[in-house]
C-alpha cells in the first residue's frame, strides 16, 4: 500500500481528518450571515467523511454536494447521510478539487474546512470564485501564524510542509486581491485540534498499525503524525487555523 493509501486509511474511520468543531462551523455559518430560509445551494470541497456537510444539510436546511477525491471519504460520507435520513439533502462526489464539473455562478456557498491547502490557498480561492453566484459566500479555514514570529525551527518545519502559511493579514490580502471582500475572521480554539482531532487520531494508531502488521511505512506515517502533535502542543500559541469568511466583491 502507497504513503497515500495508508493516510486515507488512517483517516476513513475518523469523524473529522482535521482541526474542527460543530460549534465552529455555526458560528462560521452565523457570521456568514446567509439566510437559510431560502435553501442555500453549497459546495463542500474537500469535506471528507462529511463532518461539516452534514452539519451544513442537517442543522441550516443547505443543499449541499459533497466533494473529495477518497472515494472511501465519500463511501464514508453517503452511509452517515444515508442514517442521518439526509440524503435528500446531501449529494456525494468523487472528484478532484482541482477539476471540479461546476457550472459559473451554481453556489450560494463554498465551503471548505482544513482542505483547501491541498490546492494552495490562492489557487484554490482564484479557482473556486466562479462557482458562487454574485455576491456568494466563501468560508475556508486554512493554516496560520498567529504571531509576528516564532521559534526559527517551527517556521522551517511549516514552510517545508506548506509554503503558504502565512499570517491573516497576508491571507486577507491575497482574498482582496482575488476579488473577495472579508466579512469575518477568527481563530479555531485549541480543542479543536487537541480532542476533536489529535486526540481520536492517537487512539486509532494501534488499530492501524495493527491492520498494517507494523509495516515500516505505516510505522513512518504514525511518527510523522506523533511528530506533528507533539509540534502543536507545544507551540500552539504561534499557529493554528483561521476561519476565512469573505463575500465575492461586487
């Protein structure tokens, strides 16, 4: 099995493959100041097994179709829509987010929750523009300083992981700049990474290893993710995610 296979296997049984909350995503949808009453038409890009779309259909009444490229997240995703009695509402798509068979101006809302960096946050916000009717909404977390600086070796591991990690007020430029006019931004607290996410992670890594029979990859992969927690709780106070919620300018 390849390094990507075993990541998608890590991650299929959990409930969110990143730093979240049910709470964030109402506050996000809150601030976004959308009226729901009407039916929004959303894309989740990105969404994984489903967490945030659920939510999405379930608690705002959205149309929502959901896209990742796992198709054991989406296999994931149907069957908890399918329980939920949300299939009404939920619509499950396999697909690249870089190769997405929208049409211009299909959506009232994008939304997408620690994914977009698979894209870049630029790519992904220059891409995705046409998708949203004038005056659409899109709300995208996405990796963040918090801090005008920070422990030189953290900054190095940040930047070989994910170049555009940058601060909000960079993030908000580079929105303006794609024609997107900020409504709201906040900080996701740190039990977001630490019990919704980190934490049910760690408790899978015996399973998983198990699964795997120890194979030297999976063992890599179970470190480099025990590195990346270790990372967090020690130096959460210099990065986390940022809660995007801009409006297409205009």
């Amino acid at each position: 099995m390849d390094d990507l296979a075993l990541l998608i296997d890590l991650h299929r049984h959990q409930h969110r493959q990143g730093p979240g909350s049910a709470a964030v995503t109402a506050r996000a949808m809150t601030l976004a100041g959308l009226d729901t009453a009407r039916g929004l038409r959303v894309a989740d890009i990105g969404c994984g097994t489903g967490a945030a779309a659920l939510q999405l259909a379930a608690q705002f009444g959205a149309d929502v179709t959901a896209v990742d490229f796992a198709a054991e997240f989406i296999g994931q995703l149907d069957a908890a829509a399918r329980e939920q009695s949300l299939s009404e509402r939920v619509h499950p798509l396999v697909c690249a987010m870089e190769s997405l068979p929208f049409a211009d101006a299909e959506f009232d809302l994008i939304w997408s929750e620690g994914a977009i960096y698979n894209m870049g946050f630029v790519d992904g916000i220059r891409a995705w523009r046409r998708f949203l009717k004038p005056g659409g909404t899109l709300v995208v977390s996405e990796i963040t300083w918090l801090t005008g600086s920070r422990p030189e070796a953290l900054e190095r591991y940040w930047l070989d992981a994910y170049p555009e990690i940058a601060s909000a007020g960079a993030k908000l430029a580079q929105l303006e700049a794609n024609g997107y006019d900020l409504q709201a931004y906040f900080s996701l607290p740190a039990d977001c990474w630490l019990e919704n996410y980190y934490l049910p992670l760690q408790e899978a890594f015996p399973a998983f290893l198990a699964r795997h029979e120890n194979d030297p990859a999976a063992r890599n992969l179970v470190a480099a993710e025990q590195e990346e927690i270790a990372l967090y709780r020690a130096h959460q106070s210099y990065y986390g995610y940022g809660m995007y919620i801009a409006r297409v300018a205009g």
